[in-house]
C-alpha cells in the first residue's frame, strides 16, 4: 500500500482528547485537503504526521512502513507552518537552504534547486531579504519554498496561502496543484477556504472537534453529506435548517428552494445581498430565516412563497445530526403544513 | 518632574563623584583654598595611575577576569538553559527550584569555604582561577535569564529546523542562539558587573598588589591611611573604574533592544 495511512490516530494532551481514532488515507500524488472550523485539530494531524506531537495511540504508516517512532529530522517531511516558522536571522535564500546545507547537498545542486523554486514563487529578487523585510504574502512564498525545496516524501501544508490577496491566491492555486500532484508524493492540505480545498484537493475531509466526520470528493461532500455537521460547514449560502420536528431535522440547501405562485411556505424578504453572480435573499418564515439564490438582475419582491422539490430534502437526526435516510414525501409535505400553521 | 527627580536620585552621587575626583584633598577637608590657586587638580588621577598598583594594572586585571567570567558563564549557561527548556514535568521544576535557591544564595556565606578550597589547590593569587567560583556563582542566574529567553522565541521555530534535519546542537547554535543574542547580551553584562563588583573573595584570594582587582584595591586605597579618608583619590578610582562599565552598557546598548525575532512568525 503506497501513500500515507492515519490508522486509527489518537492524540491527547492536557487530559483531552484532542485528535480521535483518525482513520485516513491519502494515495501517492493525491491531495486531501483537510477543512474544519478553528481549532478542530487540523494543525494537530498535521504535527502528528510530521512526528512533532507524539501520538498516544494508532500508528502513521507511510508506503506500508509504520514511521510513528521515526525522527522528524529523518521522516523527510515538507511542511508549512501555520505561522510560517522563518528563521528570522537568515535572509530568504539561506532560510531555503539551511536544510539542504544540513544534509550535505553540494553547493552546485544546492544554487541549482534554490533559483527553480525562488522562480516558481516568483521570489528572485527577495533573495538577499530578511523575513522581517518581507510582506505577509511574502514570507508565506518563502515557506512554501523551503517545504518544496526539501524533497519530501510528504507534503503537509497549513494553510499556506492564507495570506496570500484572493488574485495571487487563484493563480497560484493552478501551479500549485500541478506542483503538488506532478511530485507524486500524498499532500495533507489544511484551509478554511471551501473554494480553495474544492479547487486544489483530490478528496476532503472534514474534521470537527479531533473526529473525522467525512472523507470524500467535493461534489459527495456536498450531496451526500454524512451528517449535519459537515452539511452546514460546506456550502456557500449555508444550507437551510429546518426546526427540529419528531426527532428529525430536515434541511435543503439555498439552491433547491424555488419560488411558487400557490401553497408551500409564505416569506418575506429580510434582506438581499448582491454577490456578483447572484444574490442571496434572507427569508423569514415560519421555519425561521432561509436562504434563497435569486438572480442578481432582477429587484426582488417584498414577500413571496418557497417550496422545494421533496428529492432535495436532507433529513438528519434531531439530537445527534446523523444523516437518515431521505424522508417520504408525505413527511415533507407534512412539514410544510405543520410550519404554514 | 518625576523623571527629573528619578534622574536627579541615580546620577546625582555618581556626578558628585565626578566633582570630588578633581578637586584639591585641602579643599575636600574643609580647609580653603590655596591662595591665588584654583581648587580643580589632575593630583588625584596621577596618584592613583602611578600609586602601587596602579589602577590602570587594576582595571585590567579586572577587566580580564570580568571577560573571562562571562565567557565561561555564557558557554555553560547556554546549553544548560537550552537542556532545561526542553525537560518537561518535575525534572525541570526541580532543577528550576533549585537554580533559584542558588541563585539566592548569600554569597558571603561562602568565601570562607572557597578559600579553604583555593589552599588546597594552590589557586591564591592565581588572577584567572577567580573565574572558577565566579562563574560558578553567576551560573544559576545566568541559566534562569536565558531560559526565559528560549521559552519566548515561537517554538515552531525548532518545530521547522527538526524537519530540516537539524540535531539539537545544531539548532542551538544555528537556530536558538542566534536569536537570543539580546538575551545573551543583558545576561553577559549582568554577569561582567557581578564579577567587577565581587569584593570578598577577591579580598582573601589575592593578595600581590600586581594582581588585585578593581574592589580590592579600591579597599586598599581606601585603608591606606588610617588618620585621614583620602576622599579625592577614592573618588578618582571611582570614576575610573566605571568608565569601562559605562562603555560595555553603551557598546551593547543597541543588541539589547533590538529585537532580533521580528519576522519571524504571523501578526
Ligand atoms: N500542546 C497542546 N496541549 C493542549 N492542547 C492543545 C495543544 N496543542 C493544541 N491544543 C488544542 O487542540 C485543539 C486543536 O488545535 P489545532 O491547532 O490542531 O487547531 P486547528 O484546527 O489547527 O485550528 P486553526 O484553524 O485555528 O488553526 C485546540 O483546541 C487547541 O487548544
Ligand atoms: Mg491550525
């Protein structure tokens, strides 16, 4: 089995569980992008991988071999910190190379591997810079760098372009993946950025409180969410959440509701924000506040009546949030005359 | 008008100082001045460069051992705070506790015991063998001031240059020490002034005048007449003697507040 292979990953500290039972696969070449609100664990998985943090349970094999004993220094690992992690004593080029020169690697090979990465990120003329002397976007090109430079066998990143402005951000994102993907390599890929996990990842994995709550490519995330956690944390409008009735919690994303003339659910239009391709309409109803796509021309009215198709329905457990099987549509239809009284 | 006072309470004896180093002994006693003459005079600088030992032979002797002292101390020190940053749970409280209490420690308490150790070795009057209980002195202080230090600088830091293959001695002397030279700077004067101000044992261990150091021969001079306090030699060696001090805070007064990690990490 090639690749890297969290089995069964537990990490805790300060008497708290902080990573649990973490099962996952990421193949030679392919990028997981790993997504979760703030302090889910993400940094966590990733300083497990890399052998900072200690594991208190399961093992991190990497092509079959279990390296959770390895040094760090031996795991070969590229990795961007969060918080960039430069030697601020060192000017860009030394900092890239600090780690090549450790290793014994010629001079010449050295110079050669340094001016292809400082190029690629567009960094040739910062060379001689301190981190200090550097702009945000700046010093996290520079991180990237050195964790390219390596070689690696894996490569983990956090949330390596977070500061990058939205423009860099989306030309990078391109070269980036061809980088990452074309070195064969399995790449764990932290972000907060949906748009950017679904552009740069192979597959996601979404993580809440040190569980995993779902692995799986953009679209099956987004479809067939395994509970309400992650059916709420992906998306854009969020998904609309219906109240809780008989121990079941239905919910429709903004893009299923469609307007109807008669019957389904009456609403008034709270607010209305312009973004470009569309807008998103805030509704107030008898289920509470839904979100509705409306197209960005036309002024929308004062009040009006949503419905959706029954197929579009998500039902979760009310007290839980597991994913249930999708709900006759007698039950839907019942929801939407329990909610018009 | 606080700072003025403030001012006014820390410079005011050192100027008075100043002013008593260049006036005539006969005015200092209360007695007037010499018809005709000025009250200001050199007189008292020249007897204490030419007196026995001449006071530039003493804050040699001084400096010498001060430079030697914190050398050793700061290469002790270094690794010894940087092994103690990275022990965790009661190793490292006890050996913090007890670098505390050593560092508490009287050191007066102390020299009759160290000079029973130097006749055993045979080290009175050895100049550079002070720096061996000095060093020992300012250790503790020296590892506590520097570990603070270590414990500020952003962890990932070490996190990074593990994953670039670095051994710990590598990363302190490529990653950590580098970065706490204004660290190292502050400790390294601290520990210069503890040894330019050590009195007693300087006093029991050396006893030839051509290897006193500032302190002991500052109490020399002080008891050499036992009918009158020569206030205005005194006063000459005073200023003397932290000319040097007033040079080493303004040569390194610029490592101390610059602050070496910035650009480091985030924010
Ligand atoms: N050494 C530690 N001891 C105790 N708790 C820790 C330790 N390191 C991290 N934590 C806790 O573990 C949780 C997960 O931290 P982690 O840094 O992995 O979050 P994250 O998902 O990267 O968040 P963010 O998106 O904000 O970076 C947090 O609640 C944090 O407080
Ligand atoms: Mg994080």
């Amino acid at each position: 089995m090639k690749g890297l292979h969290l089995d069964g990953v537990c990490r805790q500290a300060g008497g708290r569980p902080l990573l649990e039972n973490l099962e996952l696969r990421v193949a030679e070449g392919e990028c997981v992008a790993l997504l979760g609100p703030s302090g889910c664990g993400k940094t966590t998985t990733l300083r497990v991988v890399a052998g900072l943090d200690p594991l208190s349970a399961g093992r991190v094999l990497l092509d079959g071999e279990d390296i959770s004993g390895v040094d760090p220094a031996l795991r070969r690992v590229g990795m961007v910190f969060q918080s960039y992690a430069l030697y601020p004593h060192l000017s860009v080029a030394d900092n890239l190379t600090l780690g090549l020169k450790i290793r014994g690697v010629p001079a010449a090979e050295r110079e050669e591997r340094l001016s292809r990465v400082l190029s690629l990120l567009r960094l040739q003329d910062l060379r001689p810079r301190r981190p200090a002397q550097l702009s945000g976007g700046q010093r996290q090109r520079v991180a990237l760098g050195r964790a390219l430079l390596r070689q690696p066998r894996i490569m983990l990143l956090d949330e390596p372009m977070s500061n990058l402005d939205a423009q860099l951000r989306e030309e990078l994102r391109p070269e980036l993946r061809a980088l990452l993907s074309g070195a064969g390599h399995p790449v764990l890929y932290v972000t907060h950025d949906q748009q950017e996990a679904m552009g740069l990842a192979d597959r996601i994995a979404v993580l809440d409180q040190g569980r995993l709550q779902q692995v799986g490519d953009p679209r099956e995330l987004h479809h067939n969410p395994a509970n309400r956690f992650v059916a709420s944390f992906l998306g854009r409008p969020a998904i609309n959440l219906f109240p809780p009735l008989e121990g079941r919690q239905l919910a429709v994303r903004p893009e299923h509701l469609r307007v109807v003339s008669g019957g389904g659910l009456p609403a008034r239009v709270v607010r209305a924000e312009w973004n470009g391709p569309q807008q998103v309409l805030w509704l107030d109803t008898a289920a509470g506040l839904l979100r509705l796509l409306w197209p960005a021309s036309s002024a929308p009215p004062d009040t009006l009546r949503v419905d959706w198709d029954p197929e579009h329905t998500l039902a979760f457990e009310a007290s839980g949030g597991d994913r249930l099987p999708r709900p006759d549509p007698a039950w839907n239809g019942d929801l939407i005359r329990f909610l018009q009284h | 008008m606080m700072r003025a006072l403030l001012l006014a309470w820390s410079l005011g004896p050192l100027l008075w100082q100043l002013r008593t180093s260049f006036l005539l002994g006969e005015v200092l006693v209360g007695g007037g001045v010499p018809a005709g003459g000025s009250p200001w005079t050199l007189a008292n600088y020249r007897l204490v460069l030419a007196g026995d030992p001449s006071l530039a032979r003493v804050l040699l002797n001084s400096a010498l051992l001060g430079g030697v002292t914190t050398a050793l101390t700061l290469l002790l020190a270094l690794p010894c705070a940087y092994g103690l940053h990275h022990l965790h749970g009661r190793p490292r409280a006890w050996i913090s506790a007890g670098l505390v209490g050593a560092a508490l420690f009287p050191t007066v308490l102390l020299f009759l015991s160290l000079l029973q150790l130097a006749r055993w070795f045979g080290l009175a009057n050895h100049l550079l063998a002070l720096a061996l209980p000095y060093t020992a002195l300012s250790l503790p202080l020296a590892i506590l001031l520097l570990r603070a230090a270590i414990a500020d600088l952003p962890s990932e830091l070490e996190d990074a240059a593990r994953l670039d293959g670095l051994n710990a001695l590598q990363r302190l002397r490529r990653i950590v020490a580098p970065l706490l030279a204004p660290a190292v700077a502050s400790t390294g004067l601290l520990v210069f002034l503890a040894s330019w101000n050590e009195y007693p044992i300087a006093l029991t261990w050396l006893s030839r005048s051509d290897r006193l150091t500032l302190p002991a021969a500052m109490g020399r001079i002080a008891s050499s007449s036992v009918f009158t306090i020569p206030y205005g030699p005194f006063a000459a060696a005073t200023v003397l003697g932290s000319l040097p001090l007033l040079l080493l805070v303004l040569l390194f007064q610029r490592w101390i507040i610059s602050g070496l990690t910035q650009g480091a990490v985030k924010g």
